[in-house]
C-alpha cells in the first residue's frame, strides 16, 4: 500500500519544504512527540550518556546508521527538536512510519541525484537559521561492513557546521543483533575551527566509533573461536545483515539506492579497487600478474553484499 500525501516531500524545494510556523509548532509538540516514539519499538532505549546542552541552541547531530530502529531510537533520545534528513524513497513511498518523520519534522534528499544532495544542505542550513536543530546519518546507508565501527563521512556535518557555525553533536545508537535493547551514547558538542573537511570528518568519525567501541565492549555477546569452526562467517554475515533489512517493508530491488556509502578516492576501499580490477583488458603481457588477481576476484564476488541483496533480498 502507498503512502497518501507524504511523498511530495519528495518534490518541496528549498523554499516550501517548511515554514516558521511548521518549526515552532513542531518544537512546542516535541516532549510529547519524543516520549511516543519509544511506542514506535519494542526495544527497551538506554540512554547511556548525553551532555548538557544550551537550552534554545540549535545543534547538528550526526549520529551512526546501522539497523531498522535507530532512526526512532535516536529522535526519542535527543532533548530537542531535529529535522532529520531522509534518504530512503521506497520507505516514504509505502512505510507508515514516515508519517512520524513528516510530523518531527523531515528533509528529503535524493542520494542518487547530486542537485537533491546539494539543496538538502540548504534546507538543513535554513532549519538551523531559524532555530530548530537537524538530525544526520552521514554515513550515508546501513554500515555493513564487518570491521569498521563507522563508515568514512560524507561531508553534510561538514557543509551546514561551515554555514552556520552551529556546534555537532556525535552520536552513537548499538544495537546487537536479536536483542531487546537498543543503546545511545552522545557526545560532547564539537567545532570544526581551524580545521580542514578531512579534519573535521575524521575528528567526527572518530568521535563516534570511540563510543560504539565502548558499547560493543561492554554489550556486545561474546563468540568463542570455536563456535565458527566450519562455518562461512562471512556469509553468515551478510545473511543477519540481511534479516536486519527486512525488519523493515521493502517494495522492490532498492539496494543501488540504499547501500551507498562514501567512496573516497584518496583512500580507495576495497570494492573501488575491485571495480578498477574489472575494466583490466587481461593480455599476454600481464596474465601472469593478473590471472591470480582475478582468481581472487572470482572468489570474493559471492561475498559483494550489493549483489546478495539484489538477489536475495525477497527470499523469504
């Protein structure tokens, strides 16, 4: 079932995707609206740690992105209003919860789409200019990645801190597979003064991993070695991270959309490095050198996540 009237959030500009009246009304109903939320999980939400800050301040909170309910849990954490962005388009298409987004207060942006990439930055810069706080996830889609804590940043926190001069606040939500309990931490407001993109960014990233490293230390289940003796973890893997997906409804194949993440090219990830490997003419001269590359390639293809989801996704 669609959605009805929520999707033109999809197609408001810069200049009617809010109103002064819609962000004052939206701040007045928000200690009411935060305590409803934690109705929208089963998940019992701890809040492990949260600073003091300035009443009246509006902030950008960037927080980590990795299962169905950290949206909600994290909203219901924090102590004010935030217009979070959203970048999901089959969610606002067919999930109800979305209603909940559009009554908090939300900001579409289109990730595929560079235009609809740089206006979210404007409206984020004219929700604070009023007043009202926003809430990002800059790593873009879900980390489903199986070492890293927090995915490298795209660059928003960065862009609306240069803008407005508004503090950031990290945060972290860890949710362990299976568990009944979702767990926040957030940290101490930042400035990026004196400091570079690539500065500021990994100041931020390495905020937030910090405190999902404390999380995972102190709630994470503990595995012996000898419980994956015989079994493709990796695989393993990509399946719980696939039945994290389907928590949610999905109407059809979005994965091209849904697993973005930021691809930087003075750091190249591994899946980079692959698709530069793919457009290699193989010839005579470099066989020798290529051949066991390739042969790698061949082997890691079944565990590209992008490509399981793509054909898995629906399999019940």
């Amino acid at each position: 079932m669609k959605n009805i009237g929520i999707t033109k959030v999809m197609k408001w500009g810069v200049d009617d995707f809010t109103s002064p009246a819609g962000l004052m009304i939206r701040r007045m109903i928000n200690p009411v609206f935060r305590r409803l939320l934690r109705f929208g999980t089963r998940r019992k939400i701890m809040i492990e740690q949260y600073p003091k800050l300035e009443r009246g301040q509006p902030y950008i909170f960037s927080a980590t992105h990795s299962f169905d309910d950290d949206i909600i849990s994290t909203l219901s954490a924090i102590d004010r209003n935030a217009y979070v962005l959203i970048g999901t388009t089959d969610q606002i298409e067919h999930n109800p919860q979305m209603y909940a987004g559009w009554l908090n207060g939300m900001i579409y942006v289109d990730r595929l789409d560079p235009q609809s990439r740089k206006d979210s930055v404007s409206k984020m810069v004219k929700v604070l200019k009023h007043g009202t706080s926003v809430l990002i996830f800059p790593e873009g889609g879900w980390n489903n990645t199986e070492n890293l804590l927090v995915q490298p940043l795209f660059s928003g926190p960065y862009l609306v801190h240069q803008e407005t001069g508004c503090p950031v606040v990290p945060i972290a939500a860890f949710h362990e597979h299976n568990s009944d309990k979702i767990y926040i931490r957030a940290g101490q407001p930042m400035s990026f003064e004196n400091m570079d993109k690539h500065e500021s960014l990994d100041a931020l990233r390495d905020a937030m991993a910090s405190m999902v490293y404390e999380m995972v230390e102190a709630h994470c289940t503990p595995l012996k070695r000898d419980d994956l003796r015989g079994t493709d973890f990796h695989m393993a893997f990509m399946e719980e991270r696939r039945l994290e997906y389907l928590r949610v409804r999905w109407s059809r194949d979005v994965w091209d959309e849904e697993l973005t993440f930021y691809q930087d090219k003075e750091h190249p990830t591994p899946e980079m490095v692959w698709a530069f490997i793919d457009r290699v003419v193989v010839h005579r001269q470099n066989a020798i050198i290529l051949a066991p590359i390739l042969l790698r390639r061949e082997v890691d293809k079944q565990y590209d996540f992008k490509e399981y989801m793509h054909h898995n996704w629906d399999r019940k």
